[in-house]
C-alpha cells in the first residue's frame, strides 16, 4: 500500500492507535520483527523494526505489554508516548528487550508522522543535511558463514571476500579479523589478525575503508594489543575492543591508538552514552536505532554526541526496515558517517520491503526517497512465507572449554 498519495492532514488531531502487531520474518540469522501500528484512520498505520537476535520472543512479547499503555491514545503525541513506554510500568525500559520494543513502536510512530504530514521522516527534523549517503557491507554481504565464520589462519580468504566487496560498489567494508581469545593470549591470535588485515590492505589498496569488529571479544589486555598491532593499516574504525561495559578500557585504548574506536550498539539509554562520551570511550558512536529508544532517543543520543564531537554511525545488521530507519536518520544528522547495510543476508530481503530511496549500486551510495515516513512499503504475504525460526545457535568456547564471547 503506498501512502504517498493519501492526504492525511485533516486528521491529525484526534486520530488513535487502534492496535499494535507484530510481523515476525525468519531471515536465517536473526529474525526480522516488524512492528505495525494501526490507527483509527483508513489506510493510515507505521512500520517500525525491533529485531534482537536471539530474543524475539520477548521482544514480541514485550510488544504486547507495551500495547496496553497506547491503544486510544494520539499516535503523533510521539514524545509523550515515549514516556509512557519508559517510564509508566515502573521498571524503565533501558534492558535491551523492553528498549528494543520501545524503539521498534518509536519507529513506527514517526512513520506514521510523516504520512500525516506527507514528508519523509528527515524532513521533520530540519530537512536533509546531506545529498548523499555512503553504506559499507560486510564481508560476504551479510552472508552468515562468510562473515562469521572465514577463520583466521586464512588472510587469503579475507583478502578473497574484500575484492568482491569492491567489486559490488563498496568503498568501504567491515571485517571480523580479530579471533576469539582468552583473556590472556601469546602472539599467535595477534599475528593471525594482523596477517589478514594486511591482505586486506593488499588486496584493495589505500582508498577503499577497511573496518574491524571485535565483537567485544578481547580482554581490555587483549584489545589494547589487538588495536596496537592493527594500528598501522589505518583502519577507518575498530569496533568493539573490549567489553562495552569496559568504559576505563575503551577510553584507554582510545587514547593509545590513532585509528578511531567504534562501540554503542550495545547501550540503551542516554544515560549510558553520557557515561561513554564522559569517560572518550569512542570517537565514533555506534547507536542502534532498534535498541537505544527509536528515534525519540537517538535523536538526544546524537545531540549528545555533537557536544563532544563524536561521530554516528549507527548499528544495522538487521532489517529492511532498519535501514530505512538508519537512512532517515543519516539524512538529519551532520555527525552520521555511513550507513551499516546488509545485502545479502538472505536472497530474498528486497521482496519483503520496497523502499523509497535509491541506491546507486556503482558507488553505494543513497539518495533520500521522497515517499513520507520511513518511505517503506511492506508485502505481508512475503513475511508470511519465512514463519518464525529458532535463530541459528552461535556459541563460542575456548581451547580449554571455557565459555567465550561469540
Ligand atoms: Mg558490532
């Protein structure tokens, strides 16, 4: 249903939510949860996504709590509901699953906004700061077994998947060169990282962005290496070198590296990214839409990024929807960097979503659509086909047997 069309203005002020549900796709290895909220209006409803792999039923499930508070109430009081979600239950909704429930019906408010008003979401927030978007992928295009899985004893395959990434139009990607290791290791796992970023480099020159994720991975020891080791190949970030819990330890490999440090996606309230930027833990924040409280907050998130000169570039591994979210966001925001994309996670992802804007696939590169809201139109009958699935199991244990971080 495109919406572009429908003039919605003469509603705008006594319309209500009339029911809130959940579409859950199964897309291999997360499942995508699309949030649909319905209001009294005809043809008027918002899409939002709150995947969180590995929790989707809490997540519906906190959904449907969360519908209680907002069924009859005005769906454009979006601050106001916002509120509600985090504040009336008593518990506040910083745990990842209620936040992640909160930022996908978020999502879908202000995608209602935007039909009302019949702009798309950026041009609620002061217009497009921007003309263009730069996207990375990661190596394999999202392809589980590609990025999680090519070992690190083999640079060859490494410097093999980083050419196709240029090849696709990619000027920019990221890797996961970095194994797990015990929270004490000898050179080995240090030089294994170091010989596949090398063939990174190699492989596609110094124009083209290399990224490394650490999945939180490293001790704060092991990090601080990690980084040391992997400075001299000006990486356009490292992600993640330790536990983001770790505030001291990010802000000390921060301060002992030239390349910039990346993390944030695992946070979920302002507060948590005060503490982040207070202690320089990052010079680049990595804010998940999906999680950190929808719009609503990440808009405060990055206010609060800019009083400290910390760049955006928002967490994105999941949906569709995401990234349209991501986008809208990017096109607002002078701080955002590039747009974290997925394409081919599962051969299927554009039958499910049609989006308004437009990628150049020679550059990678994304042009804003003018569609309103998020611009994204969604074919129900194709999320019906790929039903609720167990996500696949990811589990990580050291040589010893000792449980590690995936
Ligand atoms: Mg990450």
């Amino acid at each position: 249903m495109i919406l572009a069309s429908q003039d919605f203005s003469s509603w705008k002020n006594n319309m209500k939510i009339t029911a809130i549900e959940t579409h859950v796709c199964h897309a291999r290895m997360r499942n995508w949860i699309f949030v649909k909220v319905i209001t009294d209006q005809p043809g008027l409803i918002g899409w939002g996504e709150a995947t969180l792999e590995w929790h989707t039923r809490g997540v519906v499930g906190s959904i449907q709590d969360l519908s209680e508070l907002l069924i009859g109430e005005d769906p454009t009081r979006i601050e106001h509901l916002w509120q509600m979600m985090w504040r009336q239950h008593f518990w506040h909704g910083s745990g990842v699953v209620r936040s992640t429930a909160i930022s996908g019906i978020d999502l879908a408010l202000w995608d209602i906004l935007g039909k009302v008003h019949g702009v798309p979401c950026h041009r609620l927030w002061g217009g497009p700061v921007r003309d263009s978007i730069r996207m990375y992928c990661h190596l394999g295009g999202g392809n589980l077994e590609s990025f999680y899985e090519t070992p690190v004893d083999n640079a060859r395959q490494f410097a093999d998947l980083a050419q196709q990434a240029v090849a696709d139009g990619f000027s920019a990607f990221k890797s996961m060169a970095v194994p797990p290791t015990m929270p004490v290791e000898g050179l080995k796992a240090i030089k294994a990282a170091d010989a596949c970023v090398a063939a990174m480099r190699e492989a596609v020159g110094d124009d083209i962005d290399i990224m490394v994720d650490c999945h939180a991975r490293p001790s704060p020891a092991m990090g601080m290496q990690f980084a040391k080791a992997l400075d001299q190949y000006g990486l356009y970030f490292f992600e993640e070198p330790c536990w983001p819990e770790s505030l001291d330890s990010l802000a000390a490999i921060n301060a002992a590296v030239t390349t910039p440090i990346a993390t944030g996606e695992r946070l979920t309230h302002l507060a948590a990214f005060r503490n982040l930027f207070e202690a320089r833990g990052c010079e680049i924040c990595q804010l998940d839409l999906t999680h950190c409280g929808g719009f609503t907050e990440a808009r405060r998130i990055a206010a609060l990024a800019d009083a400290y000169r910390i760049a955006l570039a928002p967490h994105n591994p999941q949906g569709p929807i995401s990234t349209a979210a991501s986008l809208e966001f990017g096109f607002s925001q002078p701080s955002y960097i590039i747009c974290e994309a997925v394409h081919q996670d599962v051969p299927w992802r554009s039958d499910v979503v049609q989006e308004s804007y437009v990628v150049d696939e020679a550059t990678r590169t994304v042009t804003p659509g003018t569609a309103p809201g998020l611009g994204v139109t969604v074919d129900e009958d194709e999320i019906r086909k790929h039903p609720f699935q167990q996500e696949l199991a990811q589990r990580v244990f050291y040589s010893d047997g000792a449980v590690g971080d995936w």
